[in-house]
C-alpha cells in the first residue's frame, strides 16, 4: 500500500511539471523578427573551431553559417514530408574563407530553387577559413544539399531535422 502513495506522489509531481508540446513543425518569420536580425553574420564562436578539423565539423559550421545569414529563408522544424525540390551543390572555399566556385549538381530543374540555392550560398561568403588540413591545391571541396519546402523556404541537410512521414 506505501508503494502506491509514493508511486502516486511521483506520477502526480511529475504530470505537474510538464508543459503543453509546442508545434515546431512550421515557423513563419514575422517582418519584426527578420527586421531584427544583424547585418552582418556572427563570427564563428572559438568551440565550433575544435569541430571544424575534420570535414564533417567544418561542413557542419558552414550550414549553421549558411543558415544563419539566410535566417528569413530557413523554414523551423522538420521538412515536410513530398518535398518542392532538392537542390545539391558543390562548392569550393579557399584558406581565407572566400568562394572561389560553385555548381548545381542535382536538381529537379526548378530554377527558382536553384537561384534560391545559389544566392543563399554566394550571399552567405566569406565562410568560416577551413584549417589547413582539409585544404587540398589551396581549397575544400564541399557538397551540401538544400531541401526546399512548397513555400519555398529551406534547409540544409547537414543540420536538417528528419523529414516528415506522409
């Protein structure tokens, strides 16, 4: 009998704590919030540097740079479940953070995804320096993949959460 009070005691302590779940599937910017956002976008904080020695981490600091700049374009929340288009670029940043080519190479041919894509990239540089183990003849090669929703807003696989079922 002990045993059910206290079992009770917790179950009901606990139920008082939890909170209603927020919908985190969709994010609509307001013109407040992309009016607040900076200029220019923030340097990359020293931590993600010790990330950033191995390929994956600087890809990883390069999306969240990416994102980060295009803030009004990002979408929150997971990506929906029959994706607009899908839009894979490769791209070459050299040891001082500079774009120094980019190229589409898959696509469903919707060009407005594609420009999107494109200018989100080239709007975004210069890019966080690559340390000099990732460089070879003088820059990094990398792909990243754009995942556009029906509204036209994006994410970037690399720090996409999973895609919604159908």
């Amino acid at each position: 009998m002990k045993r059910g009070r206290i079992l009770s005691l917790i179950v009901g302590t606990m139920a008082g704590c939890t909170s209603t779940p927020i919908d985190k599937t969709t994010h609509v910017f307001t013109r407040e919030e992309i009016a607040k956002l900076p200029d220019t976008p923030p340097p990359v904080p020293p931590a993600v540097a010790v990330k950033m020695m191995n390929l994956e981490g600087y890809k990883e600091a390069l999306a969240r740079h990416i994102s980060s700049v295009n803030a009004s374009r990002i979408y929150a929340g997971r990506p929906q479940a029959l994706l607009r288009a899908v839009i894979v670029l490769k791209f070459y940043v050299d040891e001082s953070g500079k774009l120094t080519r980019s190229e589409v190479v898959r696509t469903n041919h919707d060009k407005v995804a594609e420009a999107t894509a494109l200018a989100s990239l080239r709007g975004a540089a210069p890019f966080p320096q690559p340390t000099s183990a990732l460089l070879k003849r003088g820059t990094v090669e990398i792909s990243e993949t754009w995942l556009f929703n029906n509204d036209g807003r994006f994410q970037l696989r690399t720090i996409a959460a999973p895609q919604m079922n159908e």
